[in-house]
C-alpha cells in the first residue's frame, strides 16, 4: 500500500492543519446556524463545503496509518466529520491501523452496507483482524462474497486465538517447487504484477506441499539462472507454528533479525507466514497494554472516552486498592491504643510502609522480567533469593539508619528511632522474601506474573510494615 | 550471519543442557581436588575435557543471540567458563548481542588483545555500538586497522549521540545510479557474492551522490530487463537525517511497515540506512528501560549482579522516596492533636492517601502516552482537563461513598464518614489536576514527562491526601 501515498514524517502537521480546517468549518457552521437569509446561506455554504473538500484532500495524500492517527488524535465530534470525508475504499485499511477503542467509535457510526463495503477489500487476515469488533451479519455477507480458497482462509484466522502465531499469519506468500531452476522462478516472478509486501524470501515446497526449504530474494539474484532452486535454498531456518504463542514469534524475530517466517502445521505443512510488521504491531500493542495494565487502566482507553466509559474503565483497579487500603486500615486499628499514647508512630508509620513498597517493586521488576525472559532455573532462583535478601538487608541497614536518625532528631526519643531502623530492616526483607516469591509462585501456578504481581507486593509491604513498625513500638515503647 | 548458523526456537532446552554440563564439569572439578592420585586426576582430567568439548560443540551451533542468551542467564561464575569456550571470531557479534551490564562483565575478563580482535570483525557501526565499553586504546587498536573509508564511516558513527538516527544507522546498502537499466543493475548485483542482510531495496542515487529514488529489489524482480531505472524507482519515500530523534525512526518504520529506510544529510545526499532490525532492537531496549524506570531501577541490571552493585543501581530511586515519605510525615505531624483526640484518623488516613495515588496514577498513564504519542493540542488538552476532572469527581463520590460506609459501620461515627466521603472527593480531584499538569508542565520545561512522573504524583496525592483528610476532620470533627 505504502507506495500508492505521499509519504512524509510531517503526520504532526497535517494533524494541525485539520484542526484549522474543522475550526474554520465549525465557525462556518456557526454563522450558517445565526444568518437564516437564503442569500447568505448560499455564500456561506459554499465556504463552508471549500474547507471540507480541502480537508478531504489532504486526507487523500495521507498514508491510512497517518489518517488513523489523525482520527486517534481528535475529540469524538470531529473525528466522525473527518471519518464521514475518507474514501470508502481507504476505510477498511484505516480500521485496521486505528486503535480498538477508537474503531469501536467509527464501527459504531457506520451502517451495515459501510461496514461490508469497507471489509471486502481487505485480505483475509485482516478481515479476521477486525472480525471481533464487527456485526455478525457483516461477516456473514463478506463470506459470502468471498471465493472458496479465500473462505478456507478465513475459517482458519479465526480459529487462533489472539496472542498465537496463527493471529499474526497471513497467507501472502510466494512458494515454488524444489524440482525448478533459479530462471524458471524468474520467469514466473517476472509475470507477476507485484510481489506481496515483506516477500524477502520464496517457500520452496516439496509435492505434498511440505515446507522443505527457503530461498532468499536476494540469494535469487546474485544466482546464476541455471542453478536447481535445491542446490541454492537454505535447508535449516525457523519455523513457527499456528498455536505457538505470539511472545515466542517475535523473539524469534528479534533474535535472528528475520522479515519474514514460514509457519507450518504439525505436518510440516506451509500454511502461511508471519511478516516483520505483524511483529512489530504485536511487540507494540503489548508492550502499550503492559503499560496501561502497570497504570492501573484495564484496557486501551480512548483518550476523548466519556466520563462513564473512563469510570469504568478504571474501576476495577481502584476497587483491588480499595481492599488491600481497608485491611491495612485495620491492621493499624489493631494498634490504636499504641497510637494514642504515642502519637508520632502516626506520622512515622508511612515511611516503613512507602519505602518496603518500593523495595519491593525494585525486586518484583527484576523477577519478572526474567521470567519473562525465561532465565530463571531452579539453580538460580536460589542465588536470586540470597541476594534479594542481601540487598534488602543492606539497604535496611543504610535506609533505616536515616529514618532512625530523622526520628531521634524530631521527636528526641532514641528508642523510637532504634524501632524505626529495626521495622526498616524486617520490612524490607519481607519485602525482598515476597518480590522473589510471589512472581515465582504466580508462574508455578500457571499466571502471569506480570499482572497483579506488583498490587500484591504492595499491599503485603503495607499491611505488613504497619504490623512491623506498630508491633515492635507496642513490644518496646509503650 | 542468520544462515550460518542452526536456528531453532529451542534455546531453552540448549539452555537447561549448558546448564547441566556446567553441573558435570563443576563435580568433575570437585572430585578433582579431594582424590589427588595421578591415575584418578588423569582420568577425571579427561572426563572434565569431555564435557567442556561437548558443551562447545554445542555453543559453536547456537546464533550469536542465543550463546548471548544463555550467558546472560548463568551467575557470573558459569558465564565465564562459557564465555572461555565461545571461539574467538564469534566474540564480537556476541558482544553486540549481550545485555550492558552483562557485556560489561565479560569485557572486564577480555585482555586488550582479544578485545582487539573481537572487535576488528565487526562492521564500522557495529564498532561504534561497542565502542562506550571499549577502553580507548582498543578503540585506537581497531581505528588503525580499518580502510580510510572505514575509518570515516566510524568516525561519523560515533559521533551521533545515543538516541538519534545516526546511531541506528549502517553503511551495508546497495546504491545504483538513475541513468541506468534494470538489466545492467541485475548484472552488477549477480557479481556481488551476496547482498547485505535487509536489502529490500536499492537506494538510487544522481551524480552528486544525491538520493534521488528508491528501487526495491521485489520491484526488479517483477520488471522487464530494459526499463530504466529512473522510470521504474520509486521518487516519493521516507527520509530519515542523521540527527533526529531515534523515536521519529521508529514510528515511521511501525507506520509504514518499512524493512529499510535511507538516511540523508542536510545535502540530500545518501549518508546511510536504518534497518528494521535496528529498529526493533531501539524499541525492545526503549520499553526495557522505561520498565525498568518504573519499577525504580536506574538502568539495566545484571541478573547476577553483587549485591553492592545492586544497592547503587537501586539507591537514587529509594532516597527520592525517602524525601517525599519525609514531607508526608511531616503534614501528618502537624495534625498529632488531633490524632491523639481521635486515633481512627490514624487509620483511615492511608485510604485516602493511597486511593488518591492510584487514581493519580491512572491519569498520568493516559497523559504521558497521548503526549508520546503527540496526540495533545491546546485544544484537546481542555477537553482532557475537563474529562479528567468529571471522572474523578464521580470516583470520588463512588468510592467516598464506600469508604464513609465503612468508617461508619467500624467507628460508628456519621459525622466521620462524612469527612472522609468529603476527603476522597477532593483528593481524587487533587489527583486528577496533578495528573494533567504534572506531565504537560514538563512536557512545556523540555523534560521527558514520563520520568518521575510518577513519583511526583504520588508524593503530591500522599501529602495532598494526609493533608485533606486531617484537616477536615480537625475543622469538623474535633
């Protein structure tokens, strides 16, 4: 596609420049509403529809991934005025580069007959990319308007789950025969108008449609035409299968710096590839989730979503910190009596509990990143354990002097500061113990240890370095 | 480098058999040193030999990125026993690959002469990645070594900062001139032995050396043999410079689906390319560190790494919390009268403060990826502000509404629920201001707002909340 549009990195002021012209529509829009005259009416109709065909101009010169952008960046409103100024042909590319939340918006402003029209055009695994967010009647006519070959494709997509391999295939390949020559393959090349997008490599497959080998683009040109396509394709590569996990593709990706990858079926089957940017795309949406998830958001939010949308987008993560904040509340209500005859464990308490919180997130960020990474062995879990504790116990002993210190220094009691490097010590190794162990555990039982991981560990370190603090003021102060 | 090697997804299995071969060695070496008769050493010395040969066999098949792997996943002491055993030719690309702080701990075992040799393999602007590790006299070492051409190319490769184009940049691209034919650019590429990894297009440049227009390789393939190049390339195309920002690169590779992309100075003269491997690297390594950021570590850390190391990584982050625990302690510290008259706001003080903080967080989560994603103009920020605030204050009467109930059914006191209904509500506005302003006054003074970002939030919402709730409670409750 990208060659067909005028592409410049200058999206960011093309961004401005709609908006100017939406502002300028708006005003007109505005006069129109005051000045009933006919005469004026006619002027100002004219100016008003000069701006739109301005404005749909320049969406025509855009790439569709800058138009979603465009689209992404605009209030509700205004982005349904440019929506209704894209191309019907260009509006199923556009859903697919736009974000979820935002092509629920323009979904919801389009009709049956819209939404089939701008679908039809797109490949099959695009077609199965925007499946979910489509009316069931809408697949079923696209369907039907598909050939057989195209409808077996379709069933497939479908059938991976997000986050597989087979999510992320599409089936825009080039395979030849194993039994031809470099000039054959040419020639059948040379008959194509174009080659799909990402083709750095040819399939080579045997009778059976057997995946035997792959013959890289480049290899094909710097071989003289004569050679068997056997002798020249690369025998040993990676291969991907449909119900492997998407994570799995794109370190594969990352680590031998593919464009392309076959994917095959237990048989050893070609049934289609995987491209760099489906890749890419998938590296981008996760990473972007994983941050939204560590923000305490439970889905990508649009970011002009109403004030409904929003509260209950964000609920769920409020109402976990709500628990965890009413049982440290009543671990504290344990020690009231403590309290009231020493009040300053009131104003010291917070900062045993903030600081063992935060040590713990260091240690639960590195765990699971390894985890991630798949470096944790029984082996080294143990030496991890021992230098969690380690740090912890070092970090205690420094952190906890200076909270020691600060507390003699404010309230001239040396026996509370005593307390205070004493809580500081205990917490922070509870909270090393429980940011190596609570992912550890999260993954033996089969979760993700990314998610909720860090939730835990600070609502352990909170309960937990008010029990401490309070339990050992209550032992020794009071 | 890719085809040398076997590839197989199964780099965890080759990680659990280093792992159990290291095991062997390390109770050869144990028996070794307890049984000291010759005829034993000689041949448990063998046996050891034997392990240590098969565990290299197996290095010598993994990819470059997968030995990088694996030492990346050993303790220090395992990784150099391997490190020892990975061939001399291979080290340089292995550098490349490996974690900073782990690449670290393998330099600092290499003598400057197997620096110097590890390094001289590598092409120009592989040499400038390693280069910020390097002591200077291997850097000396290997620029003596190089082409004049070379020499220039490492010179200008070094001197882009981190974070820029250039510094994504290599030199390993095709230019053909525009006054030629399809059929002459096809002889020429035959002559090559091989072309560069990701060459999915030539770069077409005029006299000057000015890039006049891209020609991609699938392009070739398809086209007669006597068109010209200058009818057939492709005159419209992304062009990156040298010293824009790394980020810019990487949306327009995400955007476009690009596998390469060229690089021009002010001249419009080719001065290299960015390949979309580089590209995905830049963004692994960007997301690592901005997660890395937000679980409070200062930089890539060494799984393995000591413990004294692990505290200086981890103390910058602490001591900020620290200070902001300090100011919070001290709000709740002018309020000790009133605790010490009713000790339950010692106890639902941390309610506020920490629902206040997560609600904070929420809306900083959505500022500073709109702000990445440039999608914030003056006029949407309004809207935004007026969202944020409307969201808030409607959490603030659900979840006031909660936690009053709550107050009341422990303390069966209505005027304390109603204060602390009355305190969330304020707070999570607090918090919603805070969270808007927060990054786009940093965004206004040029700093990044997704760094401490977070941390001011919860600094200002902990106190803000202390703050609030005390002192309503001291205006109606005592």
């Amino acid at each position: 596609m990208a060659e067909r549009d005028e592409i410049r990195p200058g999206v960011q002021d093309s961004l401005r420049r709609v908006t100017e012209l939406l502002h300028k529509h708006e005003l007109v829009e505005g006069l129109v509403h005051r000045q009933q005259g006919p005469r004026q009416e006619l002027v100002e109709s004219l100016v008003h529809k000069l701006h739109l065909v301005e404005l749909q101009k320049l969406l025509d010169r855009q790439h569709p991934a800058d138009v979603a952008y465009i689209l992404e960046s605009l209030p509700l409103e205004q982005r349904l005025i440019v929506w209704e100024l894209v191309r019907a042909e260009r509006e199923g590319e556009i859903l697919l580069e736009v974000s979820d939340a935002v092509r629920e918006s323009l979904i919801a402003h389009m009709d049956e007959q819209e939404l089939v029209a701008a679908t039809e055009r797109l490949d099959t695994d695009e077609i199965a990319d925007l499946a979910p967010d489509l009316p069931s009647e809408v697949i079923q006519d696209v369907f039907k308007s598909l050939s057989p070959e195209e409808r077996e494709q379709l069933r497939a997509a479908l059938s991976y789950p997000e986050g597989t391999v087979g999510a992320l295939m599409d089936f825009d390949m080039i395979s030849i025969r194993d039994d031809v020559t470099v000039e054959v393959v040419l020639r059948y090349l040379r008959r194509l108008e174009e080659m799909p997008d990402h083709t750095d490599q040819l399939f080579v497959v045997g009778h059976a449609g057997e995946l035997k080998g792959l013959l890289p683009v480049n290899r094909l040109l710097v071989t003289s035409p004569e050679t068997a396509v056997a002798t020249v394709m690369q025998p040993e590569f990676v291969k991907l299968h449909p119900h492997e996990k998407a994570q799995d593709a794109a370190s594969a990706f990352e680590r031998y710096d593919l464009v392309s990858a076959a994917v095959v079926d237990g048989g050893g089957k070609l049934v289609g590839r995987v491209t760099v940017n489906a890749v890419m795309d998938y590296i981008r949406e996760e990473t972007d989730s994983d941050m939204l998830t560590a923000g305490g958001l439970t889905e990508d939010e649009d970011l002009f979503a109403s004030v409904w949308r929003s509260v209950r987008n964000r609920w769920a993560w409020l109402a976990v910190n709500l628990v965890t904040a009413f049982i440290a509340s009543r671990v504290i209500g344990l020690f009231e009596e403590s309290i009231a005859k020493l009040v300053a464990l009131a104003a010291l308490m917070p900062i045993v509990a903030g600081i063992s919180g935060n040590s713990g997130n260091q240690t639960i960020t590195m765990i699971v990143r390894a985890l991630a990474l798949g470096q944790i062995t029984g082996d080294s879990a143990r030496k991890l354990f021992a230098k969690e504790i380690g740090v912890s116990a070092l970090n205690g002993l420094i952190w906890g002097g200076v909270v020691g210190l600060f507390a003699f220094l404010i309230y001239h009691n040396w026996q509370l500061g005593a307390v205070m490097t004493g809580a500081m010590v205990l917490s922070l190794m509870l909270a090393a113990v429980m940011g190596v162990t609570v992912p550890l555990a999260m993954q033996k039982l089969g979760r993700d240890p990314a998610l909720g991981s860090s939730v835990l560990i600070t609502a352990i370190t909170d309960s937990g370095g008010f029990f401490i603090f309070l339990g050992l003021a209550t032992v020794f102060l009071v």
